[in-house]
C-alpha cells in the first residue's frame, strides 16, 4: 500500500485526491494546502486524512509518494526535496519553469532510482490512446499536418502565459504521435492586459518530410474548442474533445494526384470516401494514470510520461518562448 | 440597358450568367468558353444568349459591360482589353497575378472612368454587413485579434496556391472590418504534391494596437470549416458561414481585469454574460452585389469593392508570398 | 425533344423550371401564373419561354408535358385536363386533395397510357436512396422504429394544415423504405390561430412485425431540423438532412440480450460499435427527378413515384385527418 | 450535523454518498448495498464511514436521514419503514411502483412532521430554474406546445420499462413549469426483446388552453438526444441539456396573424427575430439539492419535489400505463 501525501489542494488538486484515496492500492494520507479555506475542503469530504498547512511533506517518514500539484515555479523545489529525500514523485505539468530544473530531477529520480512521472494527462484518455494506434499501425499514412486548436474564455495566471498553460497538452500529445524529433519552432503572440503575459498564440512546429503541426492558443476565446485535425496521405482524422459521442473521426479521405496537364486543369482532384467513428473508451484518463503510476512505481518501469517527457516538454516551452521574444523567428530544437 | 459579356463558364461563371440575366436592368448578350462542353451547357440554359468560343469580347461594339471569370492569370490581359475599349469591368478574385498589374487596371479605369469591380462576394453577405456594423459601431470595443480557419478538401488549381485561392476571401473582409492599415505579414505554409504549390498554409497579419490577424487555410482538410472569431474589449463574436441559423453570434463575454495580487491570485478573470445571434438576412450576396455593380456604373460611385481594393488584396498576397519564400519573415507592408 | 408547360411560378414553380430549362431533351415553352409579379419574374429569366396568365395549357397543341406546381386544392383539375387532352403530367406533391380524386387521375392516366408522376423528391436524393440499399439489403436487420422530427418556423398557408404540407414527405419516404403496408394511424394535434388548421402534429403509424413509425410536423418551431432516426436489429442510422457533409450515419449498435436474471440484473445490455458516415452523392435531386420523368416517358416504364404512389400518400393523409378528428382514435389502413 | 445512512450504492448511490459527505451539514455514517463489490468500492472512497450489508437502517438510533436509492419496487417499504421510525427520508425517482403507495408515503410524512423529498434532480438545476422563470414572468407569453426527446441506447431494467425509467425526468419538469392541471395522457409504444416492457414509447399530455405536450422516449436510439422545445405567443425556447454553453436559447420568434385573404395568401407569417442564449449557472444540481434538503429539515419547509409532487409524478406514469394498455385511448387525470 503506498501512502501518499498531497500538495496543493486548488483547481487540480481535489481530482488527484479523489483519484488517489479511490485507489486500491494507496492511502491518502496527507494533504497540504495554504489557503484555509481549501483545507477545510479537503477535510470535510476526506476525514480520515490529514490536513496541513505545511507544504514541506518530503521529509515525512510516513510517506511513500509527494504529489505536486501547485504553481509552476514551485514544481522544481517541491519535486526536488521529495525525491532527494527518496519519495516518488508526481508533478503536474508543466514540469518546471526550465530545462535546466528539469534535467536535474530527472537525474535526480535516475541516480534515485524512484519513479518521476509528469502529469501528461492526455496519454491516458481513450482518444489519444487510440490515435496512437492509428498513427502507428499506418493508418493515416504519412503525416502531412497537424493543426490544434485549444481556445476558451481562460482564468488568467500571474505566473504562466498561455503557451505554458496550454501548449504542454498538445506538446505532451505530439511528443507522443510524432515522435520527439521536433526540428525547429516559431511563434508569434500578444497580450492585451499589461501583464507582460500572452493570451493570444500561434505556434508552429517543423518535423522532418514536410510535415507541419500548428496550435492556435487562447484564453480570450468566446468558445471554447478543443479539436485537433491531423492529415495523412492515406486518411485524415479529427479528435474533438468536447464531443464524447464522437470523439475520434476518421476519414477516408485524401487527394488523387494526376498527372495531366492542360489549361484549367487540375493536378490533384479529391478522394473522397467515408467516414467512421471508432469505439473510444471512456474512462476516466485520471484514474488510468494513477493506476499506471502504481504499476510503474511496483515494477520500476519507466513511465511513458516520465521525467524526460516532461523535459521534452519544457524545451518546446522554452524554444517557443524563444520564438516570440525574436518575432517569430524560427527557433530550431537541438 | 447594360448588355452584358461573359467570359469563362466554369465553375463560378454560371451563378454570374444565372444573376446578370436575372437582374432587370442587364441583358446577357454573350457567354464566351474556350470549352465545347461549358458552350453547350450555356446555350441550353441560355437560348436567348449567344455562346462563342473566342474569348475576347472586348472589341465587340454591343456590349456596356464584360465580366470577367477565367483563370487568374488570364485577368490582366481580359480586363485590360476591356477597359480600353471603354468597357465596365466586373473581375473575379483575385483581381490579378501581381500588384503591378492591378495598378495598372485601377489607373486605366480611373483615366476612362470606368467602373472596376473585382468580386469579392463576402462584403455583400448579410453576414460581414453585420459585422461591418458591429464593429464600426463599437459594440465589440478595441479588437483585439481575428481568427479566421477557412479549411476543407480542396480541387487543387495548377495555376495558384491555396493562398490565392482562399486567402483573398479573409482579406477582403478584413480589409472592410479592421481596415487597410495591415503593418506586415508572416506566413508558414506547405506543399505535399511537388507541385510546387502549397496546400496548408498559416497566416498572421499584424495591425497596430496589439490586433493579431491569423489564417488557417487549408486544402487537405477532411472537414470543411469557414469560422471566424473576433475578440474585443468589450464583446465577441463567431461568425460560422456554414451554419445558417446561427452566422453570427455576439458574446457578451470578456475580461475583468483586477489589481490584487498574491500568491494563485489572478490577473483578469472572465466575465461571462450572454450570447445572442443577431438577425442575419438571408439574401443572395451575389444578386446584390449586381444590383450594387449596376448602381455604382449609373451613378459613377466608386464601388467599395473597387480596384483599389482590389489592389490592397493582392498586395497582401504578395507579401505573403514573400514570406512564406523567406520561412516566414516578417514582411512589412508600405 | 419534350415540350413543356409548366402552371404556377410561386415558391417552388422557379425550381421545377430552371430544371425543366437546362434538361437537354425538353424545351420550357410556356409558363402560367396568374400573378403579375411573378409572370415578370418569369419573363425576366426565361425570355424564350411564352409566359401567360391563363391557366389552363391542357388544350395547346404544342406541349406535351404539363407540370402543375399549384395550390393542392387545384391539383386534381389541372391535371385531368392535361391527361384528358393526351399531355404527361407532373404534379406537385400532395398529388390532389382526396383518394377519390387521386384514383381517378390514376385510373385516366393509365388508360390513356400517359406518364403521371407526382413530384415526392425525396426519393430522388443520395440520403434516401442510400437508405434504401441500406434497408433492402437487410444492412439495419428488422426494423423497430422510424422516428422523423420534420419542425421550423412556417409559412402557414390558407388551404391545408402542417401535416398535408410536411407529411407527404414523410409518408412518401416511409412508403418507399417501409413497404406499403401500413396498418394503422393515429394522430394527435393542435392549432393555436383560429384557422382550424393544425400547426403542431404528432402521428403514429403502426406497421405489422412491431414496426412503428412515429413523425413530429410542426410549424411553431424556432429551430429548423430534419432528422429522422431508424433503429434495427443489427444497426440503426440516422439521417439528418441538414448536415451535408454527414447526412446519413450508420450505427453498429444495439442491444444484447442476455438471459440471466437476479435483483438489479439487467435483461438486454447496450452493445457499442462504430459508426460511419458513407459516401451519399451531393446531387441536385430535382435534376434526376425530371431526367428520370423524361426516361419514363420515352420508355413507357411507371415512375417509382407515379399515381398509385401519389394514392398511397393521399391515403395516408386522410386517415391522418379522420384520427385527429375523432381525438387520436387509431384508424385502418386497408 | 444530520446523520445520514444510504441504502443503495449503485448507479446513482455514489453520487449521493460523495454529496452527502461534501456537505458540511451533514455526516455520512452508514452506507448499505446486497452486493459485496459494491460496499468494497464505498468502503475504499469512503474509509470512515460503515459499511454494511443489511439495507435495514431504519431502526438505527445513529442516523437522522434515510437515502433510498435502490431498485422503484422496494422504495415503497424502505421509505415506510424509515419514516415510521422517525427519519427523514430522500428518495430516488419514480418515488413508488403506484399511486396507493406514494399516498400512504405522504401521509405517514405529514402525520409524523418529517421531510419526505423525492429525487427530481433537474428541478436543480440552472436550467429549468431558467426556464421557470422565465415561463413565470410571461417572457414566453401563452404556452403552445412542449415537445420533449429523451432518448439514448439505454441500459434496461427488468422490473420497469423506458416510461417508468425516463419519463418521471420530464413529467417532474412539466409539473414545475407547466403545473399540476395535466388534463389527459395518450401513449403509444413497443417493446422489441419479449420482456413484456417497452423500449420505445410517445406520450402526449393534454392541458387547458391549447397547450399540448408530447415526449418521446427512447431506450435504442443510437444518439443520445436530451431535448426541449417550448412554444408560446411571444418567444419559443429549446433547451439542449448536452449543449453545457448553450443549454437554453430563447428565440424572439413567432407567427404575426394576418387577415388578408386570398388565392395563394397566408394567414400567418413568420416573425423572425434574434436569439440569445442567457447565462446557466453551470452549478452541481445535487449539491444544491442536498443542501435544499438539509435546509428544509430544519425549517420544515415542504420541498417543492415533496412527496406530494412524486405522487403527482407517479399518476401520470400510472396513466399512462392504461393508455399504453388501450391502445393509446386518452386516459382523463382526475
């Protein structure tokens, strides 16, 4: 039974400890917050637990697991002392503010041997699990594009802009679909509030074999839209996230290219074909991922989100980041 | 009476010929293809018109008005002809290959006094006439960005990339909306069939006081989408071109931005109001906007959709297209 | 080459027209209306067409088609005028006012051997002639239920109620997919203007085998929707007509039956599949419609829609009437 | 603080147990389910609470509060015995398997001054708290129509059919906005799976005035539709309980009568006008719920979903059962 200790009892907080204290195989022992209006939350629906002000729970003997779930720029301290102190550790992502933080915890957790996962929550829902099928067993063909489109009305943070608030979800998913072999970034992006902060961004992102992935960002959307299409030689597909009934939609579509020349003529004409829905799960991706981090934590296998992903992660921030400050000038990853 | 020339009946040529020989003040005269098989389709809807083969009408002495619907890179010479044998022009978008050319259009049409429309439809819709209003009237406030996605599975031209295919639509509503101050433009795109042209493209326009303008244009898109968002300081609004019960939606939506600071504290919060979708007639833009071409040749006003304006679209296109040469530097518009 | 007259150029007399106009082997010689307005709209279009006032073309000798697109109440003498004086007829749909008069035309055109077709175009697009393959080809397995929500706001006109303006198409569909068995009708409804016209209609019709179909008519609604559900066996589909680019989707769902009892059991279990979205050709439905019209006659073949067809929908529509008179009672079919 | 026993942790049982617990009013002290996985699972989520297996809390002397939220055949006896031994009692939708039950139910709770509350969930929620005011303050003006689409692939119950099951959502709704005068009910429906129970059914009720209400339910429909359209003399409105941005639009949309007559007149024209969507509080309708409860324990104020309202709700179920059982004969409420 692993005894787990929280940090952070605000937005994201409360799903970890349901999702915690509902696994079979953890107990949910602490959980820290410093607001007291959370932590009288937090007591009320989980009276067997304890609850406390102190953020410091690494030194803890009763505890096996820290997981962090607060702000961004105090991910690199909190993860640091829970896993020098030989806890396991779950962080929220973005993983850190850098990647110079976030190389040093994962070599923390490897010269540790403990098990660093980063909240990449998305790999564990049914959609992207089954785009990585897809993608893999040839489905679609050679990628040509892959454009997404993560926009609502947006609570502001005084910490991150919009990149680092939103960018990790479609960064975590392409590290996962297209491989870690981003070849370069450009940006271009404005704040309207006077907080040195973005709230409007496009990203794009160069692979090799002309294949494109594009985000558009933004917390000052008047919909909210969470879809994705991805274009393939073979079939093109679309994850809309906010469609649960059809969540994943493959077409079998494509261009025909002929060679016939002529005035008017057209070189490619449209294939068209039909579309599918396929069965996608769902589950609750949180949960997944908790019993996954169980599992990596019993076997000592590395999580497919582990410390390097989440390093991966904080790179593209970071070239984005980049980016911007030139006036989109393309940043190339090394 | 305006006896009417037509020239090019494929595949926007007959909503021209069905409106001009709707109109009551234009009699369609002539219909010209360089295709057997467009004359005969012509000549069975049009009895009462004459169908030829040869293209230049522009010498024939029973004609007010030529109009022009062939490939892009014929429209120079077509209407150039036109104009200088002392004909109305009507050309379809985009108005020329160049920026060259177009200048020259607008200085013989304005040393003739001719009337040169170049179609950009859109502005005669129920919908950008809404918009126009809306923003000209302040109900959205400062603007802050526009996003236009105008995607779908494309029929490939061999003479223009899918920047100059769908590209001249958002500019020209955005040349009417947000008006003809564009500071630069950046673009990434690319191509997926050697021929040189590209299919997906991305396109951000910078306009002073922080408004961000960006395009997703796309011809391998399994889906087709045509929406528009506008955020500003005081409202926001989607227009979805292709959900004609609801065009256009005002969102009463935006941000208060507060001063109190503090550790998880925000910056701005959203205000969320409500959302309502004006009465957005239903008309045939193309019909009026032949009753306007009509109008502005007999009262000799220069029509909104002029030359000129023309011009400003293809200087766009143009520096895009620089751009996208440059991976996707900053091209500054004079 | 057919000769064609076509009576009544009021809502859906322009349509029937234009398709009249461009058919290769039928020439539009004269068009009827008795109002001003709409005959100078005609002139305008049509200028080689003869456009009268006079209603009644059944006696010219140079046509030998007539197309009645009329109020329903005029059907019937239109039309037998036309089959008495040797003419093929097309009529707008409700073919006439009552079984009686449809009969008759019925029997007039068959002994006369001329082509009476009644316009129901339903059966003429991709969606229901996919559907029909579907069905035929036992795709769905048995059929449990047709469900049709046929609501918008609506023009009420002053000779019939909801359900003769909405439920022909209904009805016609049903009779084509279904079979021509319907064993019963009941229906209920309302009117709220003092017409004694209904604006809101619910009916039921009872098929043998467990089948029921079940349509909703309604003027009064603020939302336009066109969506009909039918559930089998081995799948169910749903057509929703206004949503082009997936007008018909076929589910791989249903239940499993399970034979297992106990307290909280359940007795049938929902089994999930896929769904898919085939390809359903984007045509104009009136232009195969009046093609197929044009084949029927040269080849003497009686239209999948002919008289008896018209009858059978007349039928359903007065047994409609006679159930909503006496307040729902379930009338026979025989 | 109320202490809270839970009989039945089922379906709907958790959500009840984790409202309980969240609010701080109350204490949950004993959950009870037969099955042995599922107190496992309540055991786990809520480690301080009993765990039994016995459904009998009534005699408890440890609780104030019975939750019944077991299979509608036992409520009858669970609630009975709890309200004899002094408890208040919350209980699941539909309150009874019959009227003669829900009255005693009544009784006993008015003799014995409890709080009896039976489960309408919706009536919470911002919704149809919307829609009751605005059906209030005349904003829609006389009531037309009420058409309700409740339909899924449905997980079906042995001991009722998708009247007993979905039904009782709507008829609560309409008895909250529509009141308690329900002149008369006519139900059609089948069953497809020889278990004597239906799967689909339509049901229309009859009110004063003109206004009729029509529900069609559906346990095999491949989509999940949870849909409501209301007609009046001034405005209509649709609520689309899965649309969570939307859920209630109010279109300022109607028929202008007109009197003209004539050949091809209208008596009635349509009204278009512009619709808006207000702000729904997205809030949980339980937690509300469960506080409304708590707050009328201690007031003794008789909730509006009292037991008075379920026994109303249960007669129109038991109505319309006769119907279904004569054919669809209308059934008079008395």
């Amino acid at each position: 039974m692993l005894r787990v200790g929280l940090v952070g009892y605000g937005y994201w907080g409360p799903n970890l400890a349901r999702n915690f204290n509902s696994n079979p195989d953890c107990n949910l022992v602490r959980i820290s917050d410093i607001s007291e209006k959370r932590r009288k939350l937090a007591a009320q629906t989980y009276p067997h637990a304890e609850v406390v002000a102190d953020t410091n729970l690494a030194t803890a003997t009763d505890l096996d697991v820290i997981v962090v779930t607060t702000p961004v720029f105090t991910h690199y301290q909190l993860a640091k002392a829970a896993l020098e102190n030989g806890k396991h550790v779950w962080v929220e992502k973005p993983m850190t503010s850098n990647t110079d933080q976030a190389r040093e915890l994962v070599n923390l957790a490897e010269s540790k041997a403990l098990t660093l996962l980063v909240d990449h929550t998305f790999l564990f829902t049914g959609a992207v699990q089954k785009m990585k099928t897809l993608v893999d067993e040839g489905v679609l063909g050679d990628l040509y594009y892959y454009d997404s489109v993560r926009i609502n009305l947006g609570i502001f943070q005084h910490d991150i802009n919009v990149i680092w608030d939103l960018a990790p979800h479609d960064f975590s998913v392409m590290d996962h679909l297209l491989g870690p072999s981003a070849r370069a970034v450009a940006a271009h992006g404005c704040g309207h509030f006077n907080t040195g902060l973005e709230d409007v961004a496009y990203i794009t992102v160069f692979y090799d074999s002309n294949l494109l992935a594009h985000l558009h960002l933004n917390w000052l959307s008047p919909v909210k839209i969470r879809r994705t299409v991805v274009g393939g030689s073979k079939r093109m597909l679309v994850w809309d996230d906010l469609n649960p009934e059809e969540r994943i939609k493959i077409y079998d579509k494509g261009m025909e290219v002929t060679t016939r020349e002529g005035l008017y003529h057209v070189l490619a004409t449209p294939r068209v074909g039909q579309m599918y829905a396929p069965v996608v799960p769902d589950v609750e991706a949180l949960k997944n991922e908790v019993e996954y981090f169980v599992k990596c934590i019993h076997t000592r296998q590395k999580p497919v989100n582990s410390g390097e992903a989440g390093l991966r992660i904080v790179s593209l921030l970071e070239a984005t980041d980049k980016s911007l400050a030139a006036s989109g000038k393309i940043i190339k990853m090394n």
